[in-house]
C-alpha cells in the first residue's frame, strides 16, 4: 500500500529557523511522519529577514531534507502560477498550509485548491497562534483587511482546520464561525534530556533570560520596565533574532537607561542547537507574551529543568500551582513583580525543587502523547 501523498506549506524550513516556533513545528511533524506519508514541502528559500538564500540548499530543484523532499522557492518564483505547477506536479492527496499572511504559500495554494483540487484532495490549514486576540492586536489594522478580505473571497470554504488545542480551536471559530471544521493536534516538541543539569542559586541572586523572536508580540519592552521598576540586581540576558527592527530599537533606549546595579545585555542569535545550553545557564526564562499556541521556548526551558516566567496567554497553565513558574496575566504588572522578588530570594535547597518539578512537567507533556497517531488520524 503507497504512501499518502502530501505537500506541505510555509515560509519557512530546516535549516532555516529564525521564524522561531512554527519553524520547529513543522521540521518535528516532518520528522515524526517521514517514514509514513509521502511528504513534500515546499517553503521559501530565505530565512527570516534575510536577503542571501539558506546554505547547503539547491534552487530550482528538489532537496532531500530530513526525509522528506523539500523546494525552496527563489524570490523569483514567488508567482501563482510557479507555485501551482509545484503543487500539480506533486498530485497530492492532502495540502497542508502553515500561518495564515503569505501570499505564494497560503493564498496561491488556497486558491488552486479551491479551484482545481478540491474534488481530489484535502486541504488543512494550521494558523500558528495568529488567530489569538494578542497576536491580532500587533498591527491590526493589516489583519484586519487581510482577514476581510479571506472571508469576503470565501478561501476558507470547505478547507479544514488544525488547532494545536482547545483555545486555538475557540481563536478558529471565533473569527470563522462555528462550523469551521477544526481537527486539534497538539504541536510536536523535542524530546526532553533525561539528566537534569542544576546550576548555583543564593539568596539575593537571579540570572533571566529572554530568548525568542524580538517582535512586539512578545512584550520584551514590558519586560525590560519591569525589571527597572524593581531595582533588584538581577541579570537579564536577551537572546533571539530581530524581527522587528523599530521595536527593537525602543527596547534599547530603555536598556541604555538602565541603572548600573542592573546588568541587562543583548547577546544575540541562539542556534537550534545551542538552545538548551543556554537555557542551562540561567535560572528562569522571561517571556511576558502576547500569546503562544505552544511556546517551543517556554517547553525547552522546562525541559532542560529550569521554571518559567510568563503570561496567562499560553497553554502552560497553573505553573505556581505546579512549583516550576508563573502563567500571570499581562494586565497585573505588580504580579509579575511579586514573581520576580520571590525567585530572587528564592534559595537552593527550593530551587533545586523547583528545577525537577519543571522538567517533570516537560515530560508529562511529552508522554502523554502519542503524536504519529494523531496526526495520521486527522490527515486520513
């Protein structure tokens, strides 16, 4: 019996990664279902914000790439008529579309769908967390006319949705009706390390870190007021790629008038790869977000056995609860503060505690899931 046949959509894929989380999402599902359905994907040949193309990548052809064969399309070939002869020649059973604002790997896969496939294939649509209230809000006005204009050209008729959880299927209906049709697969993570790495904590002493996109969706600047609000000696080491260069550049007019007993530096980009290292090095993660539909940085960091201090606007609930974070909403500033005071006192006898606790919650994520299955599910 043959391989069912699917091509998959997105901006971005390995070895790009800048895109942050949805990149991960999709090379781990491509990792989990090589060996179980004929996967290509077909993604830009650029990482994020970048004008050179990937290394290591061939143009104008197929590229074996964690299994699956992947096209990476040149600037060039960024045209509907381009990405329709891919999609025909591929003859896929299933088209699975990531992210929701792309013109050549959303709307043009749509609209040929629409058109030319539909009596002959699937179509899923994974929107990535953009349908959450926070990320909506971070430059509206463009989401708006973009999501107008998708519901008045009816491409969302008859596509069937993939929800990561139960909030994201709510996001879904909430601005497509309830009828949409929405499948709910939980996003694919790494899986966790089986030792955990502890680090020093004394009383009086905090190392946090901020490692994700710098876009405004993930409130760095909120972050960055905080911490001088509290006039604590803490350290605040920022990590991740510069998605949004003006926003970016408020946040470091508040870095330069930071007093001097707070150390708060930008260190740059983190490979895939070095990611856990890093996370290792620091006693909590900083990530007041918008809003995740996973949060592959919020899990890594627990994974590697260190809490988390984040936002209520994520599927990692109940953290204090737990003993390994705090999920606080972004509208009560002076929790977040309280949260920073107590791991700053926090000594290492309880720290250690904490450390376990958080990456028992990682692995109870990861084995409660048998991800092949459910997504094998949905996609028959």
């Amino acid at each position: 019996m043959s391989s069912k046949r699917a091509v998959f959509f997105y901006n971005n894929f390995y070895p790009a990664w800048k895109a942050g989380g949805p990149v991960q999402s999709l090379n781990n599902l491509v990792n989990a279902l090589s060996d179980k359905m004929d996967i290509s994907v077909v993604c830009s040949a650029y990482d994020l914000n970048e004008k050179e193309t990937l290394s290591g990548i061939s143009l104008n052809e197929w590229n074996n790439v964690l299994g699956v064969k992947a096209y990476y399309v040149h600037d060039s070939e960024t045209k509907y008529r381009a990405i329709k002869k891919l999609i025909w020649n591929a003859n896929p059973e299933v088209i699975y579309l990531n992210g929701l604002y792309s013109i050549p790997f959303v709307i043009y896969p749509l609209l040929f769908w629409q058109y030319n496939l539909k009596r002959r294939s699937k179509l899923f649509l994974a929107p990535r967390g953009m349908l959450q209230q926070g990320a909506l809000n971070v430059k509206p006005f463009k989401k708006k006319v973009f999501l107008l204009l998708f519901k008045v050209l009816r491409l969302y008729k008859d596509i069937q949705w993939h929800a990561t959880d139960e909030q994201e299927e709510k996001d879904i209906k909430r601005v497509f009706g309830e009828s949409a049709k929405v499948h709910i697969a939980p996003n694919i993570p790494k899986k966790p390390v089986d030792t955990l790495q502890m680090i020093g904590k004394a009383q009086g002493e905090l190392r946090l870190v901020y490692l994700s996109l710098i876009t405004e969706k993930k409130n760095l600047h909120l972050a960055l007021k905080w911490i001088v609000e509290l006039n604590l000696p803490v350290v605040f080491d920022i990590y991740g790629p510069v998605k949004d260069q003006l926003y970016w550049e408020k946040c470091v007019e508040l870095i330069e008038n930071v007093p001097q007993h707070i150390n708060i530096r930008y260190m740059g980009e983190v490979l895939p790869d070095k990611v856990l290292d890093t996370f290792s090095q620091y006693h909590a993660l900083f990530l007041p977000t918008k809003g995740e539909n996973f949060g592959h940085a919020i899990y890594e960091c627990l994974s590697i056995g260190r809490p988390v201090l984040i936002s209520n606007e994520t599927p990692w609930k109940n953290l204090e609860k737990e003993n390994c974070g705090f999920d606080i909403p972004i509208e009560q500033p002076e929790l977040f503060k309280i949260a920073i005071e107590k791991m700053f006192k926090t000594e290492q006898k309880s720290y250690d505690v904490i450390c376990k606790n958080a990456q028992n919650l990682a692995m109870k994520y990861w084995a409660g899931h048998d991800f092949e299955s459910i997504y094998m599910k949905m996609f028959n």
